[in-house]
C-alpha cells in the first residue's frame, strides 16, 4: 500500500460510517498504524489510538494464527464490535450500539461489504 493509503481510508471511513447506531471507527494497514477515525461521546475511549492499535494486533494474531478473521463480531455489554481484515492487511472496525436498528444494521453491512472491495491506492 502507498502513503496516502491511511488518509484515503480514514477519509472514506469518515464518510460512510456515520450511520444511526454506530459508536465510533477506525482502522489500520500494513503501511500505517491503526487509527481512530471518530468516536461519539457514548464510547470516548474510542478516541484513543491505544484502543485501535490493540485491535489490529488482536486481529493480525488471529490471522497469524489460522483463524477465519476475514469478519469477527465481539459482544460486549455496551457495544459491539464489527471487524473486517483484508488479504491485503487493510482493517476495519466498527462499535455499535449493542441493539442496532433494522435500517442501520442493513447500512453497515453494506458498508462492511463495500470496504473490502474500497481500494485505496493513489490515483
């Protein structure tokens, strides 16, 4: 992945997660450390780049490992976390309201869907 890689992708992510329900996003990439993109006042942890460097690294290990990553979802009990990891070491993650609403939760799997098909590559 080139340099504008991360800002292209924050750029993106900015775009199109601010859907009804969702908590905060970030991502990462082989080329950059992971990033917050934005972070509602419910989960302002999320904010903190500590938090999304920690789920990169939690996502890369389960990968290292053999495990099916392609997609996770982790419940807790305000939120949940939606993760999507590329072949090519892109990422993304999403927090959500524990109880998403229809409509919302129908735009964030296209969302989801869209970004591993996003190519990010200067143009």
């Amino acid at each position: 992945m080139s340099e504008p890689v991360p800002s292209a992708m924050r750029s993106w992510i900015e775009q199109q997660f601010a859907i009804n329900g969702v908590l905060a996003a970030g991502g990462g990439c082989v080329a950059a450390p992971a990033f917050p993109v934005f972070a509602s006042g419910e989960l302002v942890l999320a904010g903190n780049d500590e938090v999304w460097r920690f789920i990169g690294d939690t996502v890369a290990r389960l990968h290292a490992q053999g495990a099916p990553v392609a997609e996770l979802l982790w419940g807790f009990e305000n939120a949940v976390l939606c993760t999507v990891h590329r072949e090519d070491g892109a990422w993304l993650g999403v927090f959500t309201v524990p109880h998403l609403p229809d409509e919302s939760a129908l735009v964030l799997r296209a969302r989801l869907d869209a970004f591993r098909e996003q190519s990010f590559a200067a143009s």
